[in-house]
C-alpha cells in the first residue's frame, strides 16, 4: 500500500507539472496561430521592424513598441536590481531580527498593491517630479524615465525575496572559512557568499525582468503611449529617457477592444514578439550561467 501511494504521488505531481507544460504550450500556439496571418501578409521584417504603426492605412510597425519595452525594462533593472540586492544582503547578513521581521513583510506587501495603484502614484507623484526636476523643453513628466521607476518599484520584492533565499541557502561552511581565514564580513559577503548565490539572484532578476516586460496597466498610465522610437531630447543621450514611449503589452491594451482583421491579428502578433522576448531573456541567462565557473 504504502509503495503503491508513494507511485501515485509521482504521477500526479508529473500530470501537475506536465499540465503547467501544456498550458504554456496551448497559449503559445493559440497567440501563434491567431499571429501568423500579420506576418504572412505584412511581412516579418516589416513588422518588426516598421517605424511607424497607422493600423487605418495598413502601416503596423512593432519597432517603436519594441524599443519602448526594451528601454523600460533596461532603466527599471537599472535602478531596481541594485536597491533589490542590497536589500537581500541586509536582510539576510546585516540585519538583527527584530528589524528584519519587520523589514521583510514590508518589502513583500509591495508584491500585493495592484498596478493601478503604481500608476496613480506614478500619474501624481513621479511624472510631476520628474517634469519639474529635469527642466527640458519638450519634457512632459510621462516617459521611459517615469515608467522606469514605477517597475523599479513594482520588481522590488520579486528580486529581494529570491535574492535572499539564494544568499541564505549558501553553505555556512563557506562564510565560517572565509572569516576563519580573516576576511572580514564585508569582503565574505562580497568574495564568497555573492559568488556562490550567483544562480539565485540570476534567476530572480530574470523572474524581474519577465515583470517589466509583463507589466500593461500602471505603463499606460505613466509611459505616455506615444508610439514613438525614443531618441534623446538634447545632446546628453540619457535624455533619452524623458521621452513617451509605449510598450508592447500597453499596444495590445489599449487597441484591442476595437481592433479588427489584421489590426487585431497584428496585435496578436505583438504577443508572439513578447514571448520571443522573454525566451531571449530566458536562454541568454542561461547561457551566461553555463558559462562561467560554479
């Protein structure tokens, strides 16, 4: 009895996982096929990347949207990962444990505010900073810089919190050794521990940045949804920045409701390109991690 439940557990926790499996695949395919006929009749490279989106007049160009998802998520893992990690290593090395129980369900209830809110927050708060701050002419308030910011935010918990898992599941024989040998707790954290909880944090600023590209509602609150291909306001490049922008998921969002015939088959072909985006992230990681040494 007791070996014939132990084989039933394994075969129902493998249908759990090869469901999660099918699911993805029904979706990919369902997007694909519903995709395809844009690619067909506008063409690959003219979709991808086509400058200019007029869906009336038969112009559907995916670039600016492509560049917007791109710039959003680099600025946001530009400003969130740093403050994500150093929180990790605070919470998991530095800190005692009375601040760190009260550290920690902070940061995590970050996780459960709705993005609407992060876009309200973004709409009245950020966008008025950052138009006030940065006095350059043309400069709204909404853009990369803004939107960058709210994902900062809104990725913050997902990388602390796998972050700290990963440097508090290094072994502590590592750190003991490396004290031992006179290091002091800083040059462990940062020689010994770091290092060896590598896979960890790679894996939860991919978890970040499959978030940025995901993110619809508090984008289109912020972004400006300017389809648009960003380009600097000034001289200085990062001015960049300050530009509106709009993303893939805040394409499909705001124009699905009234799209139809290849409007709408272009829309899902804009799902296509986010799935190959988040496979590009997914495989680059990988690679990175085979190849450097454990």
């Amino acid at each position: 009895m007791r070996f014939l439940v132990d084989r039933s557990v394994k075969y129902l926790m493998l249908a759990c996982a090869l469901a999660s499996v099918l699911v993805l695949l029904l979706i990919g395919l369902f997007i694909l096929r519903e995709g395809l006929p844009a690619f067909r009749e506008v063409g690959v490279r003219q979709l991808l990347l086509g400058r200019v989106w007029r869906p009336k007049e038969g112009q559907l160009g995916l670039w600016p949207m492509i560049s917007g998802s791109v710039l959003v998520t680099v600025g946001a893992i530009a400003l969130g990962v740093p403050v994500s990690l150093g929180a990790a290593i605070f919470l998991a090395e530095v800190a005692p444990s009375s601040v760190r129980e009260v550290v920690r369900p902070a940061i995590e209830l970050l996780a459960g505010i709705p993005s609407v809110i992060y876009g309200l927050f973004g709409m009245i708060v950020l966008v008025p900073w950052v138009r006030n701050t940065f006095r350059v002419p043309g400069n709204t308030g909404y853009g990369l810089l803004s939107a960058s910011i709210v994902l900062a935010v809104m990725i913050l918990p997902t990388v602390t919190s796998v972050g700290e898992d990963a440097i508090r599941s290094v072994h502590r024989e590592h750190k003991e050794g490396s004290l031992a040998l006179g290091a002091t707790h800083w040059q462990t954290i940062v020689g010994v521990i770091l290092p060896a909880a590598r896979s960890g944090i790679t894996a939860g600023v991919i978890l970040g940045v499959g978030r940025a590209l995901g993110e619809t509602m508090a984008m289109i609150m912020v972004i400006g949804n300017s389809v648009v291909v960003p380009s600097p306001m000034s001289p200085n490049p990062l001015t960049l920045f300050l530009r509106q922008a709009r993303t893939l998921t805040g394409n499909i969002a705001v124009e699905i409701s009234y799209a139809t015939g290849l409007q709408e088959q272009a829309l899902f072909a804009t799902g296509v390109v986010l799935f190959a985006l988040i496979m590009v992230v997914n495989s680059a990681a990988r690679a990175l991690l085979k190849g450097r040494p454990a």
